[in-house]
C-alpha cells in the first residue's frame, strides 16, 4: 500500500555495519596517535656522545726531524647496536604509519563509496516516489476521466430520453391534430354533400321547370312562326332573319360546333344533372362577338368551365352556306 509522503517522509535504508566499521576507525586513530607520540619522543632524545683522542707534537730542534709516518688509516667504528634498533625501530613505525595512513584512506574510500551508495538509494527512493506519484495522479486523472464520461453519457441519456418524450408527444399532439383535421373535414365533406345533393336537387329542379318552360316556348314558336328547330345531342340552335321567313340552320352544324367546343371543355368534378346553356352571338365570319350564360346549371365551377371551353372556341364554324349564324344557343353537358 502506498502511502503519501507528507505522512511518511523517505529515509535511506540503514546500512549494517556501520558501529563495526566506526569502531575500527577509533581504534586506527588510537595506533596511529600512539606511533607519532613515540616517534616525536624518540626524534628529541639526545644522541650518544663519541670519544675520541687527541695527539699534540711537541718540535724538537736538537734531534733531525725525520718524516712522520703515514697515517694510519682508521676503520669506520661500526654502528651502535642501539641506533640500528632505533632505526629499524622507526622503520617499523614508517611502516605502521603508511599501513595505518592506507588503511585511512581505504576506509575514506569505503566511505565515499558507502555515501555514493546511500546517495544513490536515495535517488532511487526518490525515483520510485515520484513514479509512484505519477502513477498516482495519472490514476486520479484516468478516474476522474471516466467519471467525466459517465456523467457525459448520463447527460446525453437524459438528453436522449426527453428528445425522445418530446417526438412522441409532439407525435401525439399531431395524431390528435390529424384526428381532429379528419373530423372537421368529414364534416365539411358531409356539410358539402349535403349542399351539394340540395344543389342538384333544386337544380333539377329548375331544370326541369326551366325546360318545361323552354319546350312549351319552342312549341308556341312552331306554331306561330314554323321557322324554328332543334336538333339533338345538348345543342339548340336558332337563327335570324327578315319578314314571314328565316334563314335556318343546316342539319349537321350542331355536330360541327360540338365538334369545335368539346375539345375545350376542362372538368374533372360531378357529371352528374349539369347542364348550361350559353348563348353566343358571331359575325357571319365565325368571329366570336359575345357569350353569355343563359341558364345556369346551379355549379358555378361548372358553369364557368362552359363558359371557358366556348370563348376558346373563337371562331365558330361557318355553315353550309358559307357564313355563321348571327345567334344561337349551346346547350353544353359534362361527358359522364
């Protein structure tokens, strides 16, 4: 278990040996107090004294003086045994000196080496402190990274689940839009058949009357006049002229006009009780001079549509004769 160094301070791990090695140090310093106190006593002892004699001639002038004799030569005097031990004495101590003066130097050197070795633990210890750290924070930041991405995935969740609440009540809200769309709708529908169905009621109605009125009308005409007819097929037509007679239409012009407004009829609504007589006045060229609705189908669009598809129609047919008639009526039907 790791634990913070605020709380426990790193410290070099004790080296064994130490209080062995302290006191083979005091003792190296004992021996080598002790050499240099007995080699400075010996250094200041006074040396031996040396004997020696001394011949003095007296000249004699009587007796001839004869050439003295040649020296004798005089053997060196063989060293004192007590300055060949002092000598060896010191040498030993030279000895003991340098042995002590190495062995200070290798425990110098031990020393250095033992403190090279604590300082480089204590690297070490620092080193894995600080990888331990490291790795310390580096977890704290991986842990506080995914607890970021589990509150970011929350969020996003909770963002998710309401988009979701709000899709399906504005689903809903439309369902019920749509319902209520529908339901208005049919009711118009139905309010509009319902109109619809009294329009052509009253329609046929009219149409009926209107057409009884019309027959009855022509019949009165025949009678009086004899100058007037009708052909078949949705189409009446009447002429103009002068004096007891007229000038009547041919037995084939209704076809051609048909022929010229049924291509310019446009309807695509009921077929069903539409009639629409339109009636039209033209030059004897054909030219189109008016069109005007005579009797309504009781369907304005329809009527219109009629309308349309004749003044599309400029100009009209001439017939056998070479010319147009000046007036005459169009009786126009849907195709059911």
């Amino acid at each position: 278990m790791i634990r913070k160094n605020s709380e426990y301070p790193l410290q070099p791990p004790r080296e064994r040996g130490t209080g062995r090695a302290f006191a083979f140090a005091l003792v190296m310093h004992a021996l080598l107090g002790f050499f240099l106190y007995h080699g400075i006593q010996w250094q200041n002892s006074t040396p031996a004294g040396a004997e020696a004699e001394l011949w003095t001639e007296v000249p004699d002038t009587a007796i001839p003086r004869q050439p003295p004799p040649p020296p004798v030569p005089v053997a060196p005097a063989p060293p004192l045994p007590d300055e060949q031990a002092d000598i060896a004495l010191q040498e030993k101590r030279r000895q003991q000196q340098e042995a002590a003066r190495q062995a200070q130097l290798a425990e110098q050197q031990r020393q250095q080496k033992l403190q090279a070795q604590q300082e480089a633990d204590a690297k070490r210890q620092q080193q894995l402190a600080a990888d331990q750290a490291a790795q310390l924070a580096a977890q704290k930041a991986a842990a506080a990274k995914q607890k970021q991405l589990q509150q970011q995935q929350q969020q996003q969740q909770q963002a998710e689940k309401l988009k979701q609440q709000q899709l399906a009540d504005q689903q809903k809200q439309q369902q019920e839009q749509q319902k209520q769309a529908e339901a208005d709708a049919q009711k118009k529908a139905d309010a509009q058949k319902a109109a619809k169905a009294k329009a052509q009621s009253d329609a046929a109605a009219q149409a009926k009357k209107l057409d009884a009125e019309r027959r009855a009308r022509l019949a009165q005409m025949q009678g009086s006049a004899g100058g007037e007819g009708s052909t078949g097929n949705g189409l009446a037509k009447s002429g103009t002229g002068s004096g007891s007679g007229g000038t009547s239409t041919s037995p084939g012009y209704a076809d051609k006009v048909r022929r010229v407004v049924r291509p310019n009829i446009s309807w695509g609504g009921e077929t069903e009780g539409l009639e629409t007589v339109i009636s039209v006045r033209c030059s004897p060229t054909g030219t189109l001079l008016d069109a005007q609705i005579s009797r309504s189908s009781g369907n304005p669009a329809w009527d219109d549509a009629a309308l349309r598809a004749v003044q599309r129609s400029n100009p009209m047919p001439q017939d056998i004769d070479g010319k147009t008639p000046t007036s005459f009526k169009i009786t126009l039907r849907p195709a059911g």
